[in-house]
C-alpha cells in the first residue's frame, strides 16, 4: 500500500473539541488511513494514500471544518531542464517530498513553485529532490531576496556562456565537416585512398564514387579518419549536455528530448566508428551525427536568448527599484541602502530621483511620474497628506515623506510578486499539452523503433536507409515547442500587463478574460469619479412653514441651512460617499453640526440618527415607501432630480419628509470612450447602481451602457452577477475590489479598479492600477491576444510534429523517392521550438505598439 505522510500546521483550535473535529474532518477524507491532531503543537499528521487524496484536498478538509492551514511559498531556479517531460519530472520529485500541497514548474522561466505546509520541510528539501531527479538548483543564501535574483541572473549568464562555448566549437569544427563530406559525396572532392584502398580504387577507375564507395572499405579513405576527428569533439564536447541529462533521465527510468538527441546522434556516429574500425564498406555519417548537434545547439542557443526576453517585464520591474534613500536621523540627513530604511522614517526626496520607499508626505509638493505603476505618462500632483509609492520619479521640487511600507510590504514588491506569480502559473489549456509531453518521448521512440524494423524487413532498401529514417525520426520530434507553448505567452502576456498597469493574478484569470461576454460596471467610482457633490436643496413646504430648526446649539440662519444641517449632523458618522458628501457641503457654509446620540446606517438604503431631540432618517425613495413616510409636494421634484442623473436624497424629521439633497457624481472623462471600446469588441455592458431606476437611466444614456441594474443594494450586487451567470454569460465585475468583494467573488472574472498603493490586489483576478475604465478593454483585449498566441503555438507544435514525424519515417518515399536528410529534420527541430518563442514576442511588440498609440 503506498503511504505518504504530511504534517499540517493548523490555525483557530482553540480547545479539545476543535482538535476532534479537524481529526474527524480529515478521517472523513477517502484514503486517509490515520489522522492525529495535536492540540498543544497545533498540527495535524496524517497518513494517506496519494492516488485518492491529494493535499489540496486536506487543506480544503479542515478549512470546511472552519480552521486554517498555514502554509508557504517559495521559488526554485532550476537548470538543466530541456522540454516539457523534464520539467513534468521536476514536478513529480517536488509533489513526492512529504509537506508539499502543490508543485508546478514552468519551463519558460525555468522555476518551480512550490506550496507547501512549513512544519519539518523547507528549502533544502525541495532542492535535495531536484537534484535526485538530475536537475540543478541555482544556490542563494536567501531565495526570496534580491541576492537571489542576482546569484540567478549570474548563474544563468554562466550557463548561457557555457552553451556559447559548446556552439562555437560545434560550428567550427561541424561546418568543415560538413562541406568536406558534401563536396566528397557530389563528385568535387576525391576521397583520400591510401594502402589497399588506393589499389581497389585503381581498378574501378571506369565505376563512379558511390560504387567504389559501395566496395571498397571505409577505413582505406584518409577523409573518413578526418571526419571522425572533427566530428568526435562535437559529439562529447558540444553534446555532452546531451548525454549527461539523456544519463540522468534513464536513471529516472524515462526519457526526455536528450534522450532522442542523444539515440539519433550515437547511433550515427557509432555506426560511422564500426564501419572504420571493420572490415566493411559502405558511407559514413559522422557529419549527420555533428551537423544534428550543431543545429540543435543553435536552436536551444536561440531558444535561451529569446526565452531571456519573455521576462523583460520582472527584470523592469525588479530594476526600478532605488538602491538607496536620503533619511533624516539625529537630526542629519545620511544615504543608507534601501533595505535599511524603517517604518516611520523620515525621507527626503530631491527632484528628479525615485522616491525609495512608499509613504505620506508631510511637507512639499511636486509632480511625480507613476508610469511605472499606472502605465499613465502624465505626472500626478502631489502635496502634503499624499500618498506615494516607491520606485515611482520624483518630477519637480522636494519633499519629505513618512515611510509607511518598506522591503517586502511596498507596492512594487506586491507587484513584482504578483506578476511572478501569474507567470509561474498554468493555464487550463496546458493540461492537454502535459498529457501529451508525458507520453511524447516513449511513443517517439516507439516510432523510431518501428520505422526502422519496418523498412529493414519490408523493403530492399537495407540497413543503412532504415537507419537514416529512424535517425530523422528521432531527431525531428520536438517535445520543447509543445512545452514553451503556452508559459512563454503567458509570461509576455502578464508583462505586458504589467507594464500598462494592468495586474492579472494567474493564467487562469487570463484565459477566463478572454471568454468575456458582460462586463458588470459598479457605478460609483468606476464609471464615476467616487467623488459626489450636493449639487440641490429643495424644501416641503411644511419644512418652509417652520421656524429655523436649531441646530448645534445655535438657530440657523434659513430652513436650507437647517435642513443641511440637520441632515450633516447624521451623517456625520457615515462612510459612506454620498454622506460624506452632504458633510462637505455643510462644512463649506460653515454650519455648526451636532454630534448624534444614536446612529445607524441602513445598508443600501440611508441612515436612521437621533439629532437634537429629533428622530432623522435621510435616504432613498424606496426607504421612503417602506417606512410609510409620505413625500407630499417633493414627488414631483424627486422625478425631476432623478431624470437630470441626481441621487435624490430625502430628509424626515420625526416621521415627516422636510426636503431633498440632491447628489451627483460626476462622469469620468475616459468612462464614455472606454465603454464604446468594450461595445466595439461585442462586449455587453451593464451598469450596476444603488440608485433608483430614472437616476440609473440618465447616467446610462450619458455613458453608452446597453444594460442598467438600479437599485441593487450591497449584498445583492453577487445575486446579480449569479442571474447574469445562470443566462449563460460569461461576467466580469468591475469594482472597487473592496466593497464589492462578494460580486467580484462571484464573477467569472473580477477586476478591481485602484490607485495602486490603496488597491486590494488579492481581492479580484485583474487588477487595474490606473483608475479608470480604459483598462477594462486592455485587458481583454490583451486576453484575447494572448490565448489567440497559445493556440498558434499550440497549433504549430503539434501539427508541426503530427505532419513531419511520418515525413521522417519515410512515408512518402514509396510514391516519391524522396526521404528527410536527418540534418534537415534535426533544422526543423531546432527552428520548430525558436518560432515558438519568438511568436509569443510578437505580443510584446504589439503591446508596445499599442501603447506608444495611446
């Protein structure tokens, strides 16, 4: 029976009973054989079969009980993997060292990331199975720090030189070869006979070269001694990658694209040796073995220096941050590095340097660029009580800041590790091509098998033509472009992303985008600015037939001022904008507001206060009808506010409606423009809003929308986006990313619109770090460009292997003649998997292209 054992560290037991039930919620589990929970150390240790249960599956087992599951992340540079099988055995070693929950590696970054339960497993182990299973792990003391991304970057330039070397000598030394025994084989060179060889070739002088070549021995031409000098570097210098991971892969008890490197090259250039050292006459093929080598190393040289370029967007990233800051200590200003600075330091910015570390500033003002966050060229304004975020340009004049979010807290630390996250993740889409690279190799090798059996006992053709087509056949299949397919999208598409202030959380988000058929807009602060105004003030006439009501004390000068006032003076303990609002406005006439003794906000709806002896509701329409309180002479204002796109807030004292507040937001500048680009892609648009349904219209018609949901309170904004769902769309939700978690929850896609330093990035799948809609449509269209790009690839590799592998075996030859040199086929292999690359940075271009336009 196979057993594996994982120890869980468990949050929230608070006594015996929880202990019980997180055991009894984990035995529930089928293949769980034991489970002990202990109380005192907080962890489970469960023994379990793994082909039933997986440990994502105990995690989500004690999460329903209503525990946690602490767990961890950490990244490993790995090397010496070269196509999809090698990085599915990476993944298998990792998945099989007990504590870990999931393991995924991603052959265009060359990493694996590993989730797993910190209780007696870490680092070391992880890097302990890598290497058992014949892979590298790139060593840093610290492999979250920024030490680690230069121990990597050297290690990685170190192995790109190596493979430099290996190159060059496979050129110099296989070009030569080539052209000696391709001038010899056309009839322009005559070979080199010496002893017995030049006597035989005396006697032939009437025959052609290839018939001598048929009859005399190999080892009397002084050529073929040349070229196996030439060619044996190549083959144990240039390839000796090649044998040493096709070594570890055997070991393993499988086989990767090394493995049918290595197959095709030995078998040509060890035939080649035993035609030299017998008796036996016949052609060699040491430059076949070489020339294979040569042009595979060009491919996987091209493949590196391409692959490089896909991570532009971290490396960016990862180099906008400042090294050090200028802080005020004891009263001096000194340089310290930035990883030294503090929370709550003060640090003083000059013009023209990168603000170090995020923070508020407390005195100056100056203009700074936030391109790098945002994606948006124009400098923002900046003054005393604003925020601002590291790495960012200090444009004009000086300030001081109060650090608040140093080292690893910062807003480009969250984004660096938000976007190597999302590159490091797998698409849905890949599951196809995993299955398929597993098997790749073996069935390969299969197909070799049986093409040269095939043409050795059926046909006349001999040993050495079915020698070539199973030496083409193993050098053409390419495991690489089907393994490179996908992730190298995915990583130029989250970098480009990122690069416009566009955030995606993982590779599932961005194939979901690209399905979108609604987009749900939450109307304040997405379409809006966030920012209402009262904008009117309309009496009853029972309120104008009253004396002034007091208020703070003191009478107010007229019943609007009053009717302020009052309504003020409840709000004054309200969050929400359009509270906060009517505050602001009685703030600015300077009127006295009293403290209220009792307060309580209704969700969706207003606010219900006790004000100086009074009982005050302030609220919607629709509160309005519910509480029975009559609206009188302000019905009709009411419609008329409604229809202008107002918010039309009525005030009641003691059970009488006394007037109305009008409130408006105003339209974004972008929103109209951003809306007709989602319009323009066929996309549905929908506003959803607290406001009543004549409001809702009239900021509809203004902006373009096709859709309105009005009057939805909070907590059925997500029954909306489900209603929407059950139609069959597929929905994104825009929001905040905060108040509107449970809609961005339920969405297919959630997008959150923020200001970067205040955006709650683990709240939605997209995060737009520009506040405003235009993002929206990049997004999606970025998407759509994106899987368009994976399905090409996706395309390419595996028609590309599904046409030419039977080309390679010979397929045609009976009606044509024609047969696939293995140098030409070993030329497909190497350019199959650069075009797979290089088409994934075709993105890059278009994104840049698309930017510069904007």
């Amino acid at each position: 029976m196979n057993t594996h054992e994982i120890l869980l560290p468990i949050t929230g037991m608070t006594c015996a009973s929880c202990s019980t039930r997180v055991e009894k919620a984990l035995r529930k589990q089928a293949g769980v054989h034991t489970a002990t929970v202990n109380l005192a150390s907080e962890q489970a240790a469960i023994h379990y079969d793994p082909a039933l249960v997986n440990p994502q599956a105990l995690q989500a087992a004690v999460e329903q009980a209503g525990f946690g599951v602490v767990t961890d992340r950490v990244e490993l540079p790995i090397t010496g993997m070269t196509c999809a099988s090698c990085s599915a055995r990476v993944e298998k070693a990792l998945r099989k060292v007990p504590g870990v929950m999931s393991a995924t590696v991603n052959l265009a970054t060359e990493h694996a990331t590993v989730l797993y339960a910190p209780a007696g497993v870490g680092y070391a182990d992880f890097a302990q199975a890598v290497e058992a299973a014949g892979y590298g792990v790139i060593a840093s003391s610290d492999p979250t720090a920024a030490a680690g991304e230069d121990a990597e970057a050297t290690a990685r330039a170190q192995e790109l030189a190596h493979k430099r070397r290996q190159l060059t000598v496979a050129l110099v030394l296989g070009l030569p070869l080539l052209l000696l025994a391709m001038s010899r084989d056309l009839g322009l060179l005559a070979p080199w006979m010496f002893g017995a060889g030049a006597e035989m070739m005396a006697q032939m002088h009437d025959a052609s070269m290839a018939q001598m070549m048929e009859h005399i021995p190999a080892r009397y031409d002084l050529l073929n001694w040349l070229f196996l000098i030439l060619a044996t570097p190549v083959q144990f210098y240039s390839g000796a990658d090649f044998y040493r991971n096709a070594w570890k892969a055997l070991k393993a008890r499988t086989a990767n694209m090394d493995s049918l490197i290595v197959m095709g090259t030995s078998v040509a250039y060890f035939y080649s040796v035993a035609l030299l050292l017998s008796n036996a006459a016949g052609h060699v093929y040491f430059e076949t073995a070489a020339v294979i080598i040569a042009l595979v190393l060009v491919g996987k040289y091209m493949e590196s220096r391409a692959k490089s370029q896909t991570g532009a967007a971290i490396k960016t990233l990862i180099g906008l941050q400042p090294k050090t800051a200028r802080v005020l200590r004891g009263g001096q200003e000194i340089d310290v590095p930035v990883a030294e600075v503090r929370t709550g330091e003060i640090v003083i910015v000059r013009p023209g340097e990168k603000i170090p570390v995020d923070g508020v500033i407390l005195d100056g003002t100056s203009s700074v660029d936030e391109s790098m966050l945002t994606g948006e060229s124009m400098p923002v304004e900046k003054h005393p009580g604003d925020t601002v975020v590291g790495a960012t340009i200090n444009r004009s004049g000086s300030f001081q800041l109060r650090a608040t979010r140093v080292g690893r807290e910062s807003a480009l630390a969250q984004i660096i590790r938000l976007v190597q996250e999302a590159q490091g993740s797998r698409a849905p889409v890949q599951r196809l091509v995993d299955y398929v690279a597993s098997i790749f190799v073996p069935v390969v090798i299969v197909i070799a098998t049986l093409t040269f059996f095939g043409w050795l006992l059926f046909s006349t053709l001999g040993f050495t033509k079915a020698l070539l087509f199973a030496i083409a056949v193993l050098v053409i299949a390419c495991p690489c472009a089907l393994g490179l397919a996908t992730p190298t999208a995915i990583m130029v598409g989250t970098g480009v992303g990122a690069s416009r202030g566009i955030l995606i959380k993982n590779a599932e988000s961005l194939e979901r985008a690209s399905t979108i058929q609604t987009v749900i807009l939450d109307k304040t602060g997405t379409i809006t600015a966030g920012k209402p105004e009262v904008t009117d003030l309309v009496l009853s006439e029972h309120a104008r037939r009253q004396p002034a009501l007091a208020n703070g004390g003191e009478p107010q000068s007229t019943p609007e001022a009053a009717l302020l006032a009052l309504a003020a003076s409840g709000e004054s303990r309200s969050e929400h904008p359009l509270g906060e609002a009517i505050v602001r406005a009685a703030q600015a006439q300077g009127l006295n507001l009293s403290r209220p003794t009792r307060f309580n906000a209704i969700t969706g709806a207003g606010i219900e206060a006790d004000v100086e002896g009074h009982a005050l509701l302030v609220g919607t329409p629709r509160l309005f009808s519910e509480r029975g309180i009559a609206l009188g002479d302000l019905a009709a204002a009411v419609e008329r506010l409604q229809a202008e796109g107002k918010t039309a807030m009525l005030v009641a004292a003691d059970g009488v409606a006394l007037g109305i507040l009008a409130v408006a937001d105003t339209v974004r500048p972008t929103s109209t423009a951003a809306i007709a680009a989602l319009r323009a892609q066929g996309i549905e648009v929908a506003m959803l809003t607290g406001d009543n349904q004549r409001t809702a219209a009239a900021i509809a018609q203004q902006v373009g929308v096709d859709r309105v949901l009005a009057e939805v309170r909070p907590e059925e904004k997500a029954n909306e986006v489900r209603r929407l769902q059950s139609a069959g769309r597929v929905v994104a939700m825009v929001g905040d990313g905060i108040n509107d978690a449970p809609a961005l929850a339920q969405a297919d896609v959630g997008i959150a619109i923020g200001t970067g330093t205040d955006v709650a990035m683990e709240a939605a799948d997209i995060t737009l770090m520009r506040g405003d809609l235009q993002g929206v449509a990049q997004a999606i269209s970025l998407s759509q460009a994106t899987m368009r790009t994976i399905r090409w690839n996706l395309f390419w590799a595996f028609i590309y292997n599904i046409m030419l592998i039977p080309l390679a075996a010979g397929v045609l030859y009976p009606f044509t003649g024609w047969q696939l040199s293995p140098m030409l086929a070993a030329g497909a292999m190497a350019f199959s998997s650069v075009f797979v690359v290089s088409n994934s940075l075709r993105l890059r271009r278009s994104g840049m292209r698309e930017q510069q336009g904007q």
